[in-house]
C-alpha cells in the first residue's frame, strides 16, 4: 500500500500524521458540503483510503496497514493483529528457547514467519538477538581451536622454549576475549550495517522507522546459530542471512522486492565493488612502477 503526501507525493506511513519529508500535515480538514470522502470516525476530516475489509473511509490518523500491506482502518486493525516472534514472549519462554524456536522459524520458515511478524521492535530487544547470534556464530569454533591448542603435547610447545602451561593460558585468553569481542562487535556492525541500509530505504522515499530495519536486519541473522557446527557460523551462515535479509525487509518494510533487494544488497555490493576497485587501482600502479623500471 503505497499513500502520498497531498504536498510533496512522498510515500508516508499508515498512522504518520504529518509527511516525514516536507512536515505537511495530513490530517486535512474536509469542506462542508464537498463531494470529498471523509472519515467514518473523524467527519471533519478528509480520507486518505478506503479499509479494504469494512469498506469504511479512514483519515491519516485511523489508517493502519494490514499484514497482506492492504490497508486497514484502526477497527480492523485491531481484530487482526500480528503475530508476536517467540524471541518478543522472552520472559514467558524464556531468552534461549525463545531464541533458538526464532531462529528455527526464520531460517526454515523465513516468508511465511516475517509476513505475519510484528515489524516495531526496541532498539534493545533486536541488538539482544544480534549479540546471541554473534556468540553462537563463533562459539564452538573458538571452543574447537582452544581444544587443538590443549591437546598439543608439552615438547612440541618446549621447541620454542614456551612452557606449555603458559601456552595454554594465552590460548585461554583470546578464548575469554573472543567471546567477550564476538557479541559487541556484532551489536555494533549490526548498528552500521543496518543504518546504511535504512539510508537506502530513505532514499527510495519508504516511510518505516529504523528500529523496523534493525529489527530486520538482526533477525536476519538466524541462521548464525549454525555456527555449533564448527566453521558453519562463519563461512555458511553470513550468506544465508543476506537472503534472509531481503525477505525480511520486503515483509516488515511492506515494500517490493525490488527495494527490498536493494536495500539490503547495495551497501555490500558497493563495498566490494570499491574494495575491488582499489586493489585493481593498486595492482595497476604496482605493474606501472615495475615497468617503469
């Protein structure tokens, strides 16, 4: 469902009283005895659409949209509300159950379970999600390679005149630290990743709110809690959850897959193509110098 500004045709909110680009209110006052529909509920006021189940004509503040994206006046809406994940019942199942049945529906039951999900989300509750799969993502393959560096035999670690206990302590060390590192940074890059991509969403004119794209884009990381299975986490997870990515926000965001794809694929198509560009720039000027020579 797509509704203009009256001003500026910039697409706004179901329920945004005024235009988030240009400040135009939208809750326009009707004329009396004008042929224009007005709301069933607010009279004095003009209607932006018409619900698509009772019929009845809404203004901007009765307007909501509905979990198929057809609009809904706030009656209706209230009759059909979405679903809540399991990862929003976390105090009634509990944060780990909660976490590991989201993550089995999203990545097995992905269209299906962002379609009917609720797309608000606190800014708490999504980097939560993001820090749990940072932590399942990397947790069994740093637990594997700690395993290795314990399991080596005391002579080869006296080779380099390294005791073996202090060997083990270090390797203890980056263990305790990566597991500490592993879900910040990964409440931080999911920060980044998922301001850059609601600027993407902002510049093709869609009116969600950014705690909607966080919380996409931090569910989209389910399937990182393949990272039990060692290396899975790091090498299979990353790519699955870019897919998950577009669903998500095509479904939370109400939008088309075509800006759905582009909000999420075009800042990392754009980092690789500027990564690519600079070692191919570096790579030119390194055969230049040579031949110079």
């Amino acid at each position: 469902m797509r509704i203009p500004c009256p001003r500026c045709q910039a697409f706004v909110v179901p329920g945004a009283q005024s235009c988030a680009w240009c400040g135009t209110s939208l809750l326009q006052s009707a004329t009396p005895g004008a042929s224009d529909p007005v709301c069933a509920i607010h009279p004095e006021l003009l209607s932006l659409q018409a619900c698509a189940r009772c019929g009845n004509f809404a203004c901007a503040q009765c307007l909501r949209k509905g979990p198929r994206d057809e609009p809904l006046c706030a009656t209706c809406h209230d009759r059909v509300p979405a679903d809540a994940l399991p990862w929003d019942r976390r105090e009634e199942l509990g944060t780990l159950r909660a976490y590991f049945q989201t993550c089995q529906a999203v990545a097995l039951r992905p269209t299906a379970t962002f379609e009917r999900a609720r797309p608000e989300g606190s800014v708490g509750s999504s980097l939560g999600f993001a820090a749990l799969s940072n932590l399942a993502a990397y947790f069994t393959t740093a637990l594997f390679y700690l395993a290795v560096v314990f399991a080596i035999p005391a002579a080869m670690t006296e080779i380099d005149n390294v005791s073996q206990s202090g060997f083990r302590l270090v390797a203890a060390g980056v263990f305790g630290v990566v597991m500490v590192a592993a879900p910040v940074m990964g409440m931080l890059v999911a920060l980044i990743n998922a301001a850059l991509d609601h600027l993407v969403f902002r510049l093709q004119r869609t009116g969600r709110p950014f705690e909607v794209t966080l919380r996409a884009n931090t569910l989209s990381l389910a399937p990182y809690l393949l990272g039990v299975i060692p290396f899975c986490g790091m090498y299979i997870a990353p790519m699955w959850a870019l897919a998950l990515r577009v669903i998500a926000y095509r479904s939370l965001h109400r939008t088309s897959w075509g800006a759905a794809a582009l909000g999420a694929l075009a800042v990392p198509l754009l980092t690789f193509g500027l990564c690519f560009g600079g070692y191919a720039v570096v790579a030119l000027v390194g055969a230049v110098a040579g031949i110079g020579k």
